[in-house]
C-alpha cells in the first residue's frame, strides 16, 4: 500500500479555490449513469455533490495565509495483492476510508479546547476511483520513448510525403513503424504503453480531499506539519502541536490487514520499506532472517514488481549492498512516496 499526502498546489498559476481538483475527482463519472457514479462520501454520509465538496472545502479558510494550502489530499493506493482481498472494491474501500480517518486523527499531536482531535473536528471529503492511466514519468513511458520519437518522426515524412513535400516511400515508412512497435521495451495487451493509455487489472484508489481548518474554522490542523510531536508557547498557553507521519502510515497498514483478514508480507510493510530506504543493512538482515517460506514468497514479490534478485542472499552485509542495493532499490522506489509527506 502507498499512501500520499500532497498539499494543495499554490502559485502565481494555481486558484485557491478546491474546484479544479474536485472537478478532476469527478473525470471517471464522466458518461456514467447516475447509478454506476462513485459520488463523495465522508465519515457520516454517501452521495455528496462535487458542488457541496469545493463549496465546503473554499469556506472552510479563515485566517489562512495566502501561502498555506486550503486543503491537503490524501491519496491512498492498495496493491493489487491487497485489493485481490476485497469482496466488492467500491464497498469495502469506503468502510476501510472511515477506519483509516481514525488513524489520521489518531496521529496529531493536537489538543483543542483541552481535548484530544476527534473525527468530528475534521473536514474532509473521499472517492474510489477504478481506473489508472500511465503519466509520462513511469518507467514504461519513458523506456518507450526514444521509440516512441522515431515513430513520431516517421509519421510526419509520411504526411510530408503524401503531400508531395518529401520524396519516399509510404508503405516502406509504414513497414519501419510497425517494426519500432515490435522492439518497444514495454507493452500492455501487445500495444506499446504511452501515457494516457490506461493501466490493466485491478487499479481501485481512493482519494481523499481534508481542509487544512478544523470544522469549526478555528484551528489549523496541518499533516504536513515538520513536528511529530512538539510542545509551543503561543499567547501565553502551552500548545501541542505535530502529526506523526510514521505513525500514520504503519496504522493504516495495521487497520486494512484486521479489516480484511490480510496476511502481509515482509516486503509489503512500511517498516521494511522505511527500512530499505534509510537502513538497507537492516533491511537486508532482515530479509535474510524470514522464514524459508515468507522468504521465498519475500523474493516472488519483489520479481513480480520488477526486480532482479541475485540467486542466493550472501552473508557478508558487504556482498549485500553491493550485489542487491542498487537492482532492489529500483523495484521499491514508489517506498519513497511512503516514507515522508509530499511537500
């Protein structure tokens, strides 16, 4: 599972309104019968209108500076091992939200009017999406796109060719596409992956869009706060203050695997992950400590993502960083994603 909490985008080019990306929320409802739409939901109610969502989130700003964020969004991602654990992905995946938001609260470091934050201080608003597309930054995209550019190149001496711009042959032209689109390095469905094509299998998300004000407008409650936990005089009170990132990310793991029964493996937690980024000794010894069989399925999975795995785990921690650091840390490099907020 990976798990990000981006803030809003602020800028010379960039509204402080939420409407632009609740609109963008709303692309996969496009076309769809009322009934087959996957509307916003919060902790207490479904079938919440993108109109009532941007409208809740822009009023829900007082006293914020022009440069802080007026919302942040969450975006939650399960592997297609997780979500292989659902029963029905739109139904489950709103239960798991509300627990999740639990977590979420659970994490500041926060304390309003002398109490701890609780789920009615929030203001947020989710979705489940069923479909992703390729961006132009994934390993596939950009591995296909020095083949891609020759068969740009070749279609525009096609056209300067039919148009009398260009001497050549057409059909030989075509002949020299279709033999590009054999050697692309990455397919789906036999069809070179571009960006925009969308991505095969289970790809259910959910999106999450949470105010940076409390619910009663009064406080500011940011995950994006660079204190896990920290104590400040402010107006003559001792103010807590802080959200723990770490504790946030393991929680939600913890939350999903009772929720659905999950078995997790190894590979699959945020601590190994957290590890592979910070400690990769650890990390290593770790791994080579698993049972035989969670090893075993260890190494199925890290394949499965693309990894090459050298036969065998040598024991010297040397070996290990020279023979494994590098070709595992390219098959795991979406862990970053997990491992610190988006800023």
């Amino acid at each position: 599972m990976y798990i990000t909490i981006t803030p809003q985008k602020l800028g010379k080019n960039n509204s402080k309104s939420s409407a632009a990306f609740v609109e963008y929320l709303e692309k996969e409802n496009q076309g769809l019968q009322q009934k087959k739409k996957e509307n916003f939901f919060n902790q207490y109610h479904d079938n919440i209108s993108a109109k009532q969502v941007s409208g809740e989130i822009d009023s829900n700003t007082a006293k914020l500076k022009k440069n802080e964020p007026r919302f942040y969004s969450i975006t939650v991602n399960p592997s297609k091992a997780e979500l292989s654990q659902l029963q029905d992905s739109s139904a489950d995946l709103k239960r798991y939200t509300r627990e999740l938001m639990k977590d979420y609260i659970a994490s500041f470091n926060r304390e309003l009017n002398g109490r701890p934050v609780s789920l009615d201080d929030i203001k947020y608003y989710a979705k489940i999406e069923h479909v992703r597309s390729f961006k132009g930054n994934d390993k596939q995209v950009q591995e296909n796109r020095p083949i891609a550019a020759k068969i740009q190149q070749l279609k525009k001496e096609i056209m300067k060719i039919s148009r009398g711009e260009l001497p050549g042959n057409i059909l030989e032209k075509e002949h020299q596409i279709a033999k590009l689109e054999i050697q692309a390095p990455h397919k789906q469905n036999g069809e070179r992956i571009v960006q925009g094509m969308k991505k095969e299998g289970p790809q259910s998300h959910i999106h999450i869009i949470v105010s940076r004000k409390d619910a009663s407008n009064r406080f500011s409650l940011s995950p994006g706060s660079k204190f896990k936990a920290s104590t400040v005089i402010l107006h003559g009170r001792v103010v807590r203050r802080g959200f723990d990132r770490d504790m946030f990310f393991r929680n939600a793991e913890k939350t999903f695997d009772r929720t659905f029964g999950y078995q997790r493996n190894f590979t699959e937690s945020y601590k190994a992950r957290l590890d592979f980024i910070k400690n990769p000794k650890n990390y290593f010894s770790s791994l080579r400590k698993l049972p035989s069989s969670e090893k075993a399925l260890a190494f199925k999975m890290l394949k499965k993502s693309g990894v090459f795995i050298v036969p065998g785990i040598p024991t010297s921690k040397a070996q290990l960083a020279l023979k494994l650091f590098n070709k595992l840390r390219k098959g795991v490099d979406l862990a970053v994603k997990s491992s610190a907020i988006e800023i």
